[in-house]
C-alpha cells in the first residue's frame, strides 16, 4: 500500500498562496525557539500542478522520478501517490522508495555504474529493471543477477544543452549492436531503451532524433530475438524559470516524434525520467547570516567608480555548497538571495559578497550584489531551490538534514485525494468542475486530468 503524506505534516493554506506569504508566520515561530538553522520551504502543490501538466502535454507519457534530483520524503511520497515511477542510484534511495509502499516494478536501477553491492540489493528486493550502456556493467549483472530486465542507454547529441552528459553516460549507435548481442551470449534480457538529455536543453529537435535512434536500436534488438516494450525518455523539459511557450513547443516536437516512431498500439510503454521539472520552483531555502566583515572599498568591486561612497562586506550564511546549496558545485549555477521583505527605497547599497559557513574557498555563494548593510541574524532567502540540494535521508548521514516545511491548498490536497481514492471529494461532480477546478479560481484544470493519470506498471515487460 502506498503510504502518501500525512495530512498533520503539511500546512493547509489558502487558495493561491505563494512561499512568501508562508515565510512571516514560519520565522515567527522559528524565533520563538530561539533557532536560526536553514529549513526549507515545499510547495508540495507545484509538484502536482506540474504533474497535471505533463499529463496533458504529454499523454502517453508516464513519469519517472529520479531521486539523485531531490530526496525528500514528501515529495516522493506524493509522486508515489500519483503514480510516478522511481529511478534509483543507491541503496538509500531504493530503501525511501520502497518505505512509501512502491512496488518493486515502478522502480528502475539506474547507476550508470554499479556497484556490486548494489546490484545484489536490487535483486534482493525485487528491482528488476536496469541500465547499462557498456560490456563492463553487463558482465557485472550477468554474474550476479540473470534475472535482471536490462535497459540500454543511448547517446544523444547534447552540444545545445548546459550539461552534456554524453561524454560519460549512453553507448553510441556504433556500439549498440555490439552490446545487444553481447547481452544475448550472457542471456541477459534487454527489454527497453533509454536516453537522457540534460538539463536546458535549447533546441527541442534533440528529441526527434534520440527517439528516431531509440526505434533503430529497437528494430536491432528485434532481429536479435528481443522483445523491447521500453522507451525511456530523459530530462530535456523546461523548468519553472524557463517560459511556457519553451515547454508547450518541446511537448509538441516529443509527441510528433513518439506517432512517428512509435505509434500508439505499438506495444511500447513510454516513460520520462524527469527530475528538475517537478521540484525546481517549488523549493525555497530560507537561511541566516552568521558572519559580518567590512572589507576594504573596492575590494570586492573592481570598478573603482562605482566604489566611490560604497562599503563592501563579506557575509556567512548557515548553509553552503557543503549542505543545501550543493547545486552551486553541481549545476554550476550561483543563486541570488533575496531579503524576506523589501527594504525601504532610501536605503544606501553596499556591494555585498555571500559565503557559505566552512572557510573553503569553494564555498563562495554569491557575489558582486547591491543590498542595504545586513547585520548577523538576518534571513535571506533562495528560491528555486528544488534540484540538487536536497539527499535522501540516510542514517549514515553526518549531521541532521536540513528541516523541510511542506505546504498545500486544501483544494489541491482533497484532488489528490481524489486520484488517491481515499475519500470523496466535490471534484468527483459533473456540475461543480468548471467552477472549482478551472481558472480563475485556481488554476488547477485537473478534473479529467488526474482521473486517468496513469501509473507506471510495466507487466507487459517483466
């Protein structure tokens, strides 16, 4: 059974709220413990708006959520709920996913390099779907895990895309067949096939021509005797900061391709790994500063003009590229922080230089920023936070991980509950639709929607 979040551990608020109308009542009550620690802001009610429009953009679509993005347990628990698959690269994150009662046949085992260890926890549990793109981690598995079901991962042409994830991961058309009949003599299944394109992906065509290459590598595998009913698409989705008009065109170029390449009736499950896309926007990382220094005019600006009548501070924060800004080192972003409320017009700027809390050099959060003087104690907050900065919880972890407030209107809570199935709601009416799940009231447009969400249940490949 599926175990969703509890109601008690997330706060109910008004129709159309936003991060910031929680963060007054939040810090009130942080300072009456006396705490200063970072926690985080989730705006468990992004997630599903975001889930309900991969499903009408893409319809023959069934997510996949990777937990390398972002671990926390609320928002696995509520794609679990809506019947996401999970893409694991860890005993921790197989481990999460299973404790909210997935069964072993949503989850896919995606290290693109795994240890022994690994492999062997997987097929304890029932894991049976896996990745390879090389000889290596076919001859890993077929020594300890014949029943596993494999995926090959393809290369794709990722120089329009910020991360070009190819130079490490996905076996190129060359080298497929190889791998393919390689996988025959080990009598190892290969049931699907798999591609990822990074994140930012510029031009959306990247998707004709990885899924065009998906169908050859198919139609290969078909001449070998397989039967692939798999079709993993990966990442490539505009996030929240990226326009509407970017995700409706990518949409449109995928599904084009997909009645192309694989019509519907073709027996081919699709599924879309996606990570960023869910969780991006919708969490907030609200932090405090824990160290103030003047430094000397002109030393953090470099324009002698502009630090004329200027001072220049170096601040701490609480957290940095060590903790929840880790997205920093790994995205390679600089993230500007922004003050809970907007401070008076008369203030003078200072150019303003922002630290994590450990002296390495690698800790640098954010530089070069005009802010009023700031004194120790003071909030700041991040937002679009979501990708990179939160782990799954782990005992072996050193310190406690940082404190996650999830929130939800309490019409986007009882839809959910609808798809859940575990209560009436109002939205199951004919008549009360159009007025409580259309614009302008909400924005949800979920009624038809999350009543055939579909559910990962790849039975035809097992």
């Amino acid at each position: 059974m599926i175990r969703y979040p509890d109601e008690s551990d997330v706060m109910m608020v008004e129709e159309g709220f936003t991060t910031r109308d929680l963060l007054d009542s939040l810090l009130f009550k942080v300072a009456q413990t006396g705490s200063r620690e970072a926690f985080f802001v989730a705006n468990l009610e992004d997630v599903v708006k975001k889930h309900v429009r991969l499903l009408k953009a893409l319809p023959r679509v069934t997510p996949v959520y990777p937990l390398k993005c972002n671990g926390s347990r609320g928002v696995v628990q509520m794609l679990a709920g809506l019947g996401a698959g999970f893409s694991c690269t860890s005993k921790t994150e197989m481990d999460l996913v299973k404790s909210t009662g997935v069964p072993p046949e949503r989850i896919i085992c995606t290290s693109p390099c795994k240890q022994i260890s690994l492999i062997r926890y997987a097929a304890s549990q029932g894991v049976q779907l896996m990745t390879f793109d090389n000889e290596v981690e076919l001859g890993k598995v077929a020594r300890r895990y014949l029943s596993a079901r494999m995926i090959l991962q393809l290369a794709t042409d990722d120089s329009r895309c910020a991360n070009h994830l190819s130079v490490k991961f996905g076996a190129t058309l060359k080298t497929c067949r190889h791998l393919l009949e390689i996988a025959k003599q080990m009598n190892i299944e290969v049931v699907g096939i798999s591609f990822h394109i990074g994140s930012s992906c510029t031009d959306p065509q990247i998707f004709t021509q990885s899924i065009a290459d998906a169908r050859l590598v198919m139609e290969m595998g078909a001449e070998l005797g397989y039967k692939m009913r798999l079709l993993a698409i990966g990442g490539g989705l505009p996030s929240a900061e990226e326009s509407r008009r970017h995700f409706e065109e990518t949409a449109a170029v995928i599904n084009s391709a997909l009645d192309l390449y694989f019509p519907e009736g073709c027996g081919v499950e699709i599924l879309a790994e996606l990570g960023r896309y869910y969780v991006h926007s919708a969490f907030t990382l609200v932090v405090s500063i824990i160290a103030k220094k003047e430094v000397p005019l002109g030393q953090l600006c470099s324009d002698e003009e502009d630090a004329e009548g200027k001072k220049s501070f170096v601040y701490h924060i609480n957290d940095g590229v060590y903790g929840s800004l880790g997205s920093v080192l790994f995205s390679n972003i600089r993230p500007v922080p922004v003050l809970p409320k907007k401070p008076p017009p008369d203030l003078p700027l200072h150019n303003s230089s922002f630290w994590g809390p450990t002296g390495d050099r690698l800790d640098r959060i954010a530089d070069d920023l005009e802010l009023p003087e700031l004194q120790v104690g003071d909030w700041l907050i991040f937002e679009n936070m979501g990708a990179h900065t939160v782990l799954a919880p782990s005992s072996s972890q050193g310190s406690p991980p940082t404190q996650i407030h999830y929130a939800m209107s309490r019409g986007a809570w009882e839809a959910v509950q609808l798809l859940q199935g575990r209560r009436k709601s109002p939205y199951l009416e004919e008549e009360d639709r159009e007025s409580t799940c259309t614009p302008p009231c909400c924005g949800w447009e979920i009624a038809d929607t999350l009543c055939v969400a579909p559910v990962f249940t790849p039975a035809s490949i097992m």
